[in-house]
C-alpha cells in the first residue's frame, strides 16, 4: 500500500512479487489502511481506533478456554502488569505453555491483541496461553516495554504449578513487534539466568533499529509496514538513539554480539517485507553460534499477511508450519 507520505522504494532495487492471494487482498486493504505509519497517528491507534479488543466470550472459543486476567508486580518502581490467562478448560495436569507477546510497532495494541489466532494455534496442540500487557511507547520507551514482559515472564514461571502451566514447556513468542520483544526476552532469560525456556517462536519479529537491509529499501512504500513505519516505531521506543551506536540488545535484538545459549527458534518472515534481512540473518547467527533454529520465508508474502489473509493458501501453509515445529518442540 503506497501513500503519499511513503518514500518511494529505490528502482535500483526491484521488489519481489506479492504471492497473486495476497496482492489481491493487498489491492483492497490500500484502500483504507496506508503503508506508513507516522508518529502523529500514535494517539489515535493506541485510543483504539483501527485494534479491536476481543471479549472473554471470543477467547473462551465455546467453552474451550477457561479465562482469567491477573494483575501481578511490574519492574522494580514500575506499575502492575495484567497478565491474560488462557486455559484449556477441564484439562487436569501441568501443560505446555505459550508466554504470548502482542505486536503493535512498540506503539499499540495489548495482552488479546491478535490473541484469536494464538488460542487457535493452542486448541489444537493443548496449550495454555499466558499473554503480557505491557507499557507502550512513545510514552514509555526502552526500557519499560521489555522489563514489562520479562517481568510477566518471570511471574509466569514462579507460579507456573498454581496456574497449572508445566515450567520446564514454556515457549516465549509473538509477530512483528512482539516477536522482537521475545528475543529480547529470550536474551535477557540468558543473561540473568532467568527461567529456562522451550523456545521461541518469532513471526516476522521486530530486531533491528537500523533499518538499513536491502529489504528494508526494496520495499519503501509497499505492502504493510513499510520503512517509515519502522522508523516511526523504533524512533518512539528508542527516541534519538535509533541507529545509533549505543542501542541495547535487549531492544534491538540483532544487535546482541552472542547468540550463544538460547533456546531453540522458530522463525519465519514474508520475502516481500522489510523484516525479511533482519530476520533471515538473525537466523543466520543462531546457527553460526552453534544454536538451533528454523527458518521459514515465505515467498510473496507481506508483513502480518498470515493475520490479515488467513485463507490464503501460504497463510496456511505458515500456520501449519508454526504448529508442526510447536509439536514437535514440546513432546520430546
């Protein structure tokens, strides 16, 4: 989708194609959703004007799930955190857990944000779902949104037995913003020697503030969140430091040195989406620091194309992806 306000992508830099599925969809959406996010459209979508909020009867999915929101101790000096609680219903027994991360461009959204398609995911593998609502920026830059979801992590997994989530099968995930918040979650477990985790699951994840990829330029203007989006959203967590030399890797993950000692990743990004470099090297340097990790790129395929057209025939493929490496992940 192309605005006006858009940079026009570079013409030395041909695009790849949108998947035929997905660029039909796109076609429409242009029509009433821009391309590029600008910062003074923060206040109108954290006041909720393009999010919906799912009620406690759409996530107990006909009695599936049993719901509950607990409000538990933020970061040293910081607020509470309120923490959604999904629980398949009349399931005895600890169980695996999915410690879910909203996405949102570190601007927007909250713990049941995109919260339909993870307890769809869960249904079917016999997950709990532990989602953190965690402070936004502008107004509560790094390192408030990371401390947030480290926080509920830790919580989550002190009280895993009282929940009846099994502490040893927690995997940390989430899209886009919230995949990024993830790694970093993920690299601070590491760097504390916080809980022990399965995994992590990162769908298109958010890593790095420099915004400099050849994807990032090849797709300036084009599809969803394209790199003035970017900008909007790491400027608004990080303020001037953005591309600086001094960024943490807690909020930039692919700027953490050692990739070592992390738990087994799940990745996966579209080809035609300005993550795509940033991820597919963030994969990269798993392997090259002797970790474990899937890679998936998905051809033709925009930022959040598997949310926004889930009947897509690579939206589905995507999912089935994700569930499969899920599965095999939590029942060795």
């Amino acid at each position: 989708m192309t605005t006006p306000s858009s940079p026009p992508h570079d013409d030395r830099l041909s695009p790849p194609p949108f998947d035929p599925e997905l660029a039909a969809a796109l076609a429409i959406m242009a029509e009433s959703i821009p391309s590029s996010l600008l910062p003074e459209m923060i206040p109108a979508l954290q006041g909720g004007a393009v999010l919906m909020r799912p009620s406690d009867d759409d996530l107990r999915r006909g009695g599936a799930f049993e719901i509950e929101e607990r409000t538990m101790p933020g970061p040293e000096g910081a607020p509470a955190i309120s923490l959604l609680i999904c629980r398949p219903a009349g399931v005895t027994g600890p169980i695996p857990a999915l410690y879910n991360i909203h996405g949102g461009g570190m601007v927007m959204g909250d713990n049941r944000t995109g919260i339909e398609g993870i307890l769809e995911m869960a249904q079917e593998l016999g997950l709990a779902v532990v989602s953190v609502e965690y402070r936004l920026a502008p107004e509560h830059p790094h390192p408030a949104p990371v401390e947030d979801c480290y926080a509920g992590l830790v919580w989550t997994a002190e009280h895993a037995e009282e929940i009846g989530v099994d502490r040893d099968r927690i995997v940390v995930g989430g899209g886009s913003a919230g995949g990024g918040l993830s790694a970093a979650v993920a690299l601070l477990a590491r760097d504390r020697g916080g809980p022990s985790l399965a995994g992590q699951l990162l769908a298109c994840p958010m890593l790095d503030d420099r915004n400099d990829t050849v994807s990032s330029l090849q797709m300036a203007g084009l599809g969803v969140w394209d790199r003035t989006s970017n900008d909007t959203g790491w400027t608004a967590l990080l303020g001037e430091r953005r591309g600086g030399p001094d960024v943490s890797p807690y909020a930039a993950p692919a700027r953490a040195e050692d990739l070592s000692g992390l738990p087994p990743a799940f990745i996966d990004v579209g080809s035609a989406e300005t993550f795509r470099d940033e991820d597919v090297a963030y994969a990269t340097r798993i392997w090259q620091a002797g970790g474990q990790a899937e890679l998936h790129v998905w051809p033709g395929g925009f930022h959040g194309f598997d949310i926004m057209v889930p009947q897509a025939a690579i939206s589905q493929a995507a999912r089935a992806a994700r569930i499969d490496w899920l599965r095999r992940l939590l029942t060795r």
